[in-house]
C-alpha cells in the first residue's frame, strides 16, 4: 500500500499495486491496465479495418504475432542495457513479474513481427503500421497508469502545483511523468484518429507521424525521468536517443512523401490533358 498525494491541487489517497489476491497468487493493477489497454487497442483496430484496407484474420495473426514479440522484445532490450546486474543474476532475466520491460523494446518487437507477419499475408504493411500506432497510443496512454500504481516511472524533485508524494519518492515533490506521457499519448490517439479521417493521404503517414509525435515527447520527458536506461558508450539515456533519431526519421520521410505526392498530383493525367487542350487552342 502507497500514500500518494498531490498536495498542490488538494488529492491524497491509499493504493493497492494488488488488484486481486487469492491465496498467494496475485493479479497486480498493473497487469490489469496493460490487459485493458491491449483490449480497447485491438477493439478500435478491429472496428476500423475496412476503412484502411485490411483483412480482418490475417491481421489478428498479426497482432498475436506482436503481442509476443513485443513482451519478449521490452524484456530483452531492459535486460540488455542492465547487463551488468543481470550477468551476476541469470536466474532473474526471465523473471518480468519482477518489473523490468521497456517500453521501446516492446514497440520495436511488436513492429517487427507484426510487419513480417503482415508481408507473409499479403496486407499492405504501411496500413497495418497506420492502425497499429493508433493502437499503440490507446495502450500507452492506459498503460502508463499501470506505473502509478506501481509507483514508479516518475520524475526529478520539482515545486509544481501537480507534484506527487509518496514513500517511493522519498517523501518529496516529483513530476508525474506517467501522466505527462498518458495525456500526450491519449491526445496523440484523438488527433491522428481525426487525421486518418479527413487528411491521410497515403498508407504509412499516420505511422509517420506517430514517430514525431511520440518521439518528441518522449526525448523530453525521459529528461525528467529518474530510472531511465543509458547506453554503454557516452552514458546518454538511451530513449532520448531513439526518441530524437525516430522524431528525425519521421519529419524527413513525411517531408519526402510530401514532396512526391504533390509532384504525383501535378503530373496528374487529368491536368496534363488540360495542358495539351490549351496548347492546341493556342
């Protein structure tokens, strides 16, 4: 049990990280979130498939595909760049009831078997990453509040009037970066929803912009955060460097698409037959 409160806007109350206990077997809220996050996710993609294209069983396998790749993929990339602990306790790199997945691993494994997959089916990979990261925000920004429950994820000491206290930060202010990062993702989730429907214009833009969005805030708030990973070489944290070469990566690729699609609408055959019309008038 944690007392949390933000005194600043008058909130205190008792926590449970245990959602359900039977026995000694337990089912943590954290758990619970995630579930919850991954259902309302899969619930949206299911319900907008046809507007983008794609078959609905071949992307389930997809997502089933994902959803391993991504678990395994968080583990694998926290337990990699805290190798030094783990060297000394091998026992413990299996043990994610423990704590231990990050969140960029997660996405890169996802990513990466939810595009083989969909290669494998024939679905057009650019649309299913355009869903999927629509998918992404709903989780992220459900899922984050896994980590308050947890009590943890947060951020340096700050006098802010929504400053959390509790005993795991040691009694003082901090920034609530689980829900810095909740908000802008939920946001996030609306704006390219609304997007995908009156403004996308090509297969894989929404999953462009996913890359800036996410990437910008992400470089940021990790500057805040207290528990980040960092690389073995320069000790820069390691989401900020992903975070702001996925922000790069984005804004050109989207500046490159652009640029293609407006010379494709000005060689329309539509305008040059105009073109040869007025030529021949002449």
């Amino acid at each position: 049990m944690n007392h949390v409160s933000f005194p600043g806007i008058g909130i205190s109350l008792d926590i449970d990280p245990v959602a359900l206990k039977i026995g000694d077997f337990s089912v943590y809220w954290y758990g619970v979130i995630i579930g919850t996050g991954f259902l309302l996710a899969l619930v949206f993609a299911l319900t907008n498939l046809k507007r983008f294209g794609i078959d609905r069983d071949s992307f389930v396998d997809c997502v089933l595909a994902g959803l391993i790749c991504g678990i395994v993929g968080a583990r694998a990339f926290y337990v990699f760049f805290r190798w030094e602990y783990y060297a000394a306790h091998t026992d413990e790199i299996l043990a994610i009831h423990n704590g231990g997945l990050a969140i960029y691993g997660g996405i890169i494994g996802a990513l990466a078997a939810g595009c083989i997959t969909a290669k494998i089916k024939k679905l057009p990979v650019p649309a299913v990453l355009d869903i999927a990261v629509m998918g992404f925000l709903i989780g992220q920004g459900l899922g984050r509040w896994g980590n308050f429950f947890n009590q943890e994820a947060f951020g340096t000491e700050t006098e802010l009037p929504w400053a959390m206290i509790s005993e795991k930060t040691g009694g003082v202010g901090v920034h609530p970066c689980f829900l810095y990062e909740s908000l802008w993702c939920l946001l996030g989730f609306v704006l390219l929803y609304l997007f995908s429907k009156k403004l996308r214009r090509y297969d894989g833009q929404i999953f462009l912009l996913y890359l800036v969005w996410y990437g910008f805030e992400r470089m940021i708030v990790e500057g805040l955060r207290t528990d980040s990973l960092y690389t073995p070489l320069f000790g820069l944290r390691v989401s900020q460097v992903i975070a702001a070469a996925t922000m790069l990566t984005g804004l050109i690729l989207l500046f490159v698409f652009r640029s293609r699609t407006v010379k494709a609408v000005d060689s329309s055959p539509e305008e040059k037959s105009a073109e040869e019309t007025e030529s021949a008038e002449e």
